[in-house]
C-alpha cells in the first residue's frame, strides 16, 4: 500500500558508498559524516544494514529482516549515524537484498530454521523458492566422504555437525543421530552434490544464499517492512536493490515497491549488455555499470584492438572469438554450476524429452545475448537465441522449437522461470568464468562491459551521455563499486598499455619466458593486472591470483584445485618480489606508466563526476586506489589522511599530480561541491568541440553552465608535439576552472593554456565557482 512521502526525503547529487561491516561499524561510520559533507556528497550510501549472517564481511546474507544487524551497532547505532547525518547535512541510501537471504548458519536465520524443522507445515514454507515435489529439502554441508553422516552428532535436541546445527521435528528426537536425521524433512548430503541436486532456488551457484518469493506479496511485506519504515519517516531517500534479475517477477517488484516509496530515489543492480536498454521500470536507473563502460572505454585507443589481438593469439597460441568462449564458459554454467536449476526447468517441459528439454533449454541460456528478456524486447532476444542455438545445435531443433514455444508464453511457469536461469547463466559463465579466461586486454573485463567492444570513441561517448540525460538523469554513475574486477585507477593505468601496444608485447613476451606458467592465457592477464597495480603487497597479489584462476576454471578450479598448477602460479607472483631483475623491471615499467595512468584518472573521474546522472564515490577512491577483486577491494580506508588533505586544499593549496591522489582529491571534491551547490549548471547536456591538430585527445561537454574538460590517449598526445594548435570552444562568458582557480573570458580559448597544471578542467561561471 502507497505511503505519502515525507517532506525531508530529498534525490541525492552525489554519494559516497561505505561498506559498513562488522569491522567498520555504525559508529565508525557516523564519524565520517562531516567528511562526506565537506567532501561534496548529499548522500551516504551504505551496504545492506539489515541482519545478516554472523561475521558476514559484506551484509547481502541477511538472515532476519527484522532488525538492524547486531553486529554494526544495531537499532541504536542506526539512530546515531542518522544524528550525526543530520547533523551533517546528508541523508543516507540503502542497499537492500530482495532476492535471497542467507542460510549458512541455519540458526541465525529464523524462517529457514522454521522451514527445517516443520517442512511444508511451517508458516514459512513458501518464504523460499524451494521445489517441495522433489522430496526432502538437500542440504549440501558434508564432507566429500560416504562416512560424513558419522560425525553428526544429537545434542540438546539438536543434530550437529561439526560447527553446523540443525532443528528437530517434533516427535522425531528419539534413536541414534543418523536415525534422527533420516526422520527429517531435510537431507544432509556431500557439498558437492550441491550444484546438480539442490531443490532449493540459490543465488547463482551459492548454496548459503536461498532464494526468496518476493513475488508474493505476503513475502514481500514480511521483508520489506521495516525498509519501507524508514523510508516513509524521512530516514532514509534513497534505495539501492540488489540483482533484480533473480526475482521472478522483477517489473512486479518493482512497481509494488515504488507504490511503498513513491518519494524515494530508487535504483536497480541492473547490468545491461553493450547497447542494451533499460526497461521502462519505475525506478530512477540502474547503479552504474553502463556508465562505468562508457567512461572506462573513453581511456582506451580502440586504434590498438589488432595489435593485442595479433599479440594474445601469439602467446596463447589459439585465437577464440569472444562469442565462442562465451557461449561455452555459458554452456559450462548452466549444466554444471546451475545443473540443479535446469533440471527443475526441465521437468517443466514434461513433452520433451529430459535429457533433450535439458539440452535445448541449456544452449537456449548459452546462446542468450543479455542477461535476462524484459518487455518489449524479450522476444527478440528469445528469437535471437534460437537461431543462435539451433545453428550450434541443428540435432535439437525440434526440442528447442518446443521449448521456446513455452517460452512465449508469459503466463507459464517455464517462461517465468527461464530468465532467472539466464541470468544466473551469464553471471557466473561471463563475469565470473569468462573474464578471467579472456585475457586480450584486460582493463575492459569489466562488469557492466563487453571486452568484445575495444574502446569508446569520443562521439559515440557523447551518444551515450545525451540519451542518458533525456531518459535516465537521475541513474547512478561509478566507476568503482564493491563488485569491480579492478578499481577505476588500475583499470586507468592498464588503458595507457592500448598506447604502448609493440612495447607492452615485447615486455611481457619477456617476463612470460623468463617466469613460465603453464596456462598463457591466464600469465597473460596476471602480467596486466600486475603492472596495473604495482606495487602491491605480496600476500594481496597472492590472493588475487588464487581467486582469479580458481574463477577461470582452466588449470585449477575452487572444487578441485590443482597443487601443482598452484605452487607454479604462486612461484611466479613470489618471483615479482624476489627475483631482483624481475622485480626491478616490473616497478620500472609499472613507474613509466603511472603519469599516464594519474592522467586517465583524473580524466575518468572527473567525466564520471560530471556527467549525466547521480555520481557515487567507492570508499576510498577519492585518492589513487590500486584494489583488486572483492575481498581486497572492502581493506579498511585511512580517513584521517584524506581529512588532513581535504584541509590543505582548502587552505590554498594547488597539489601537484603525484603519488599523494592529492590532485583526485581536489577533482572529486571541486566537482561534488559544485554538483551540490548549483545543480542548476548540470541540467543539459552538449559536446563541446575541440579545434585542432589534437582534437581526438580531449573530450569535452557543457553540462548546461558547468564544462568538464578531459585529457585522452595522453602518449599519443605527447607523442604528436602536445596540444598545439588546439583550442576549445567555450562560452562567451567569463568561466572560472574550479582546480587552478584560473579564470577564462570565453570563446576560443587554448587547450595548451587550459590544461597546463592539470589534464583535467572544470569551468563555472565565475559567479557560481566562487559560491561553490
């Protein structure tokens, strides 16, 4: 039921995402506040704050819908951090987790702990998507040993194994514990029968993360009550949804939570394939990918695509189209990782049969260009799929015809069901397998991007941004979030390599030689991460490459790591640090990169900042920030530095471009003060033309009054003699560049003069910079 809006709830100009956690708390935090504040943001956007499994680092395994986490401070800590935020001047964005809840730890959670005891009796049954014509719920928590059963234990009513509890039905507690378990409306079995057995819907291939029936409106009620509290008292504006993709039903959601918030900003964790469209849901965009794409993809000269192609197939020794690899790191997903939910597709389709129903539904997936189909375009990717299938697959021609006549049908069951498979397909075959397989340039193995696509050229750039204004203006933007591969400032650094193509090869031709590893492809994408990263601690280097391959899945996997492949991985990550040739060459080659690199940087940050659409700042990102992949992109911030040189900048100091990200700093607080206090200026959109020998270097837009002005391909710049000739067309009116203070009387004004302290500009009105 609809709700009025409180009169305090307010669209945010700009957040700054906190991952509050049990080690960086509520009250750690509210501390913050005043930072964020001076910082430029209207908004905190926090992790999900609701209760969630114990010690979880993240916060997406919620466990009770109930109450604030325990563990972050609670409902206490949460009426702090709103005080201090008043007091402060923000409001707060929270992140919510509609799809799944966690079930790791069957005690903390509840509902699911109701479920195992009382079966399809418990008042909770139809909470989880769980398959109960399939017999007793599989819990996948043993060991890989016929024996495991002999280590549970029956203890104060409870079965236990090992540090894992379980309820009791009523009437079920007498014998031995084996005899007990056998009574139960769960079956304990081997954590690797998890994938191909469950008959419960998961979060992708995550067995502690049960899907929820949000479709249900008694379900949705039940876990979005005290959300849908905070937003109807003013305490929260704004709400991030999580994987809206896995819902059944994610335009019915959506519309039933816009009908309880109908004041608030809402956003979706929609990622949208290169030149896909968001459906017309009622929310204000998405969370950002697209933009990430678009931005990251401005820093990349696509004039090098065939070089890196000629020089990955040399090392690897094969070329795969990204659509081969794809389709079948796909294909991989949907019958091994996600074998559980196709078979519960399949048995939807009874008049074909299993094995075909399994088959066809699995290319089906496979061959799907997006991660799910949405009205009005489903169809089309649907039909796109079949023919793609049918080609690869003409022996299932009659199976696919049969199954994608289901398929189009939106009232059946098959046909509501095949896109939460879809995505899922994607997700773990592409973002989580295929990216780390595919390693012709790395930097773009983004989510949200499509390394397929090498580069964004400025105009197609500006395409982009003026759509984004017309239909989407209030749509997040980022450029780091908790879920990147690689921060935006590694990422920046690895796109100067597109401008170093004949170098780039020779150098890691070398170190591949000098230190082999038995799997190319994947040494290759370690020696770009590593130079995009240097220098970087030895033990985050380790764990970045032990998740990257075990992801990839080629040489070594997380079900069956290989120790040897492993001990060689290891061997040549320790080699970086104590090799002394190796190692001087990697922090030689990795220091030529960097001016180029803090180049990129400010430019993607300050475009990013600019550009349509509401900019959030990753904790920590406000200086240089060389995170890898989740974990090590949550390590703790050191606050304290950067309020000491917020404070030099607003004493007067104009930083240099150095190793402090004293000069990020000023860009992201000159751009979000800006944004704050006269949000008038960022209203429009339009490209402004550079006139000159190094027109294709810059990229420029006049955001209604504010002008961002960025430096690109910077060696190539450099390499042809600078800016000479170039000059930019500004307004006739006197602007002020927020970072140099300088101020420009308009019209053609030289990009040699603009950008002679900085590679980035951003011009005001003078009256407006002064106020800002």
């Amino acid at each position: 039921m609809a709700v009025p809006p409180h009169p305090e709830q307010r669209k945010p100009t700009a957040t700054y995402r906190v991952q509050v956690r049990p080690g960086f708390d509520l009250d750690a935090t509210a501390e913050i506040a005043d930072y964020l504040a001076d910082l430029g943001v209207s908004h905190l956007y926090s992790a999900p704050l609701l209760t969630a499994t114990p010690g979880s680092a993240h916060g997406y395994d919620v466990v009770d819908h109930r109450a604030v986490n325990p563990e972050l401070g609670g409902e206490a800590g949460r009426q702090r951090l709103l005080r201090a935020l008043a007091a402060a001047g923000l409001g707060l964005v929270v992140d919510i987790v509609p799809n799944h809840a966690g079930v790791a730890v069957p005690p903390a959670n509840p509902a699911w702990w109701d479920v195992l005891r009382r079966g399809r009796a418990s008042a909770y049954a139809d909470w989880f998507d769980i398959d109960w014509d399939r017999g007793r719920l599989l819990l996948p928590v043993l060991a890989d040993d016929p024996a495991a059963l002999d280590d549970l234990k029956l203890v104060e009513g409870e079965l236990r194994y090992h540090e894992h509890r379980f309820p009791v039905a009523d009437g079920t507690g007498d014998g031995s514990a084996r005899e007990v378990h056998d009574r139960q409306h769960y079956e304990l079995v081997s954590w690797r029968r998890g994938d191909a057995e469950l008959t419960y819907r998961r979060f992708f291939a995550v067995s502690d993360l049960a899907g929820l029936r949000v479709e249900d409106p008694a379900v949705f009620a039940a876990t979005h009550e005290l959300i849908l509290r905070w937003a109807a008292d003013g305490e929260v504006d704004g709400i991030r949804v999580d994987h809206p993709d896995g819902l059944r039903d994610p335009a019915g959601y959506l519309a039933r939570l816009r009908a309880a918030a109908p004041a608030a900003w809402l956003t979706v964790e929609k990622i949208l394939e290169y030149g896909e469209e968001l459906p017309d849901w009622p929310v204000d965009g998405t969370t950002g990918y697209d933009a990430l794409a678009a931005v990251n993809g401005l820093f990349v000269d696509p004039d090098a695509e065939g070089d890196f192609t000629v020089l990955d197939t040399r090392l690897v020794g094969h070329h795969t189209s990204w659509e081969d690899l794809t389709h079948d790191t796909k294909l991989a997903a949907a019958t091994k990782l996600l074998a559980a939910e196709l078979t519960r597709l399949a048995a939807l389709a009874p008049e074909v049969p299993s094995e075909q129903a399994r088959a066809a539904l699995a290319e089906l997936a496979a061959a799907f260009a997006v991660y799910r189909g949405y009205p009005p375009h489903g169809g089309r990717h649907l039909a796109a799929a079949r023919s793609e299938a049918g080609r690869r697959r003409p022996d299932l021609a009659a199976a696919l015809d049969a199954v994608t006549r289901r398929l189009r049908d939106p009232d059946d069951e098959l046909a509501q069901r095949f896109p939460q498979l879809t995505g899922a397909v994607m997700a773990k075959g592409v973002e989580d397998t295929a990216f780390y397989r595919w390693s012709r340039f790395v930097a773009l193995n983004e989510v949200g991007g499509s390394p397929a696509h090498f580069g964004v050229p400025p105009a197609e750039f500006h395409r982009f941004a003026t759509a984004r204004q017309v239909r989407w203006p209030a749509s997040m933007t980022t450029v780091s979030t908790h879920d990147t591969k690689r921060s935006e400032d590694v990422r920046a650094r690895m796109a100067v390599l597109s401008e170093l193509p004949q170098r780039w090869g020779e150098q890691v031709t070398a170190w591949m030689a000098y230190a082999p590893l038995p799997d190319p492809a994947f040494a290759h994408l370690l020696w770009q991460t590593a130079a995009g990263a240097w220098p970087i601690e030895r033990e985050r280097l380790h764990a970045y490459v032990e998740k990257a391959a075990r992801e990839a899945a080629v040489s070594t996997s997380w079900g069956d790591p290989d120790p040897v492949f492993e001990r060689a991985m290891h061997g040549v990550v320790d080699a970086m640090y104590d090799d002394r040739q190796l190692h001087d060459e990697l922090t030689e080659f990795a220091a030529a990169l960097t001016p180029a690199g803090w180049c990129n940087s400010l430019g993607q940050k300050l475009i990013q900042l600019a550009m349509p659409g509401v900019p959030d700042t990753y904790q920590g990102t406000e200086l240089w920030d060389n995170s890898l992949v989740d974990p090590d992109n949550r390590r703790p911030v050191d606050f304290s530095v950067r309020r000491e040189l917020l404070a030099r900048l607003d004493g007067g100091w104009r930083p240099p471009v150095d190793d402090s990200g004293a000069a990020k700093l000023l860009v992201v607080s000159r751009t979000l003060r800006l944004r704050r206090a006269h949000p008038e200026l960022f209203t429009g959109y339009r490209p402004v033309p550079a006139h000159g020998s190094a027109g294709r270097h810059v990229v420029a837009f006049d955001r209604g009054g504010a002008i961002a002005v960025a430096t690109r391909l910077p060696l190539g710049l450099a390499r042809a003699g600078g800016w000479r000739d170039t000059v930019l067309s500004l307004p006739v009116n006197e602007v002020k560049d927020l970072f140099t203070g300088r101020v420009y009387s308009g019209g053609e004004t030289s990009l040699a003069e603009l950008l002679a302290d900085y590679p980035v500009a951003l011009l005001a009105p003078t009256e407006s910079a002064e106020a800002a």
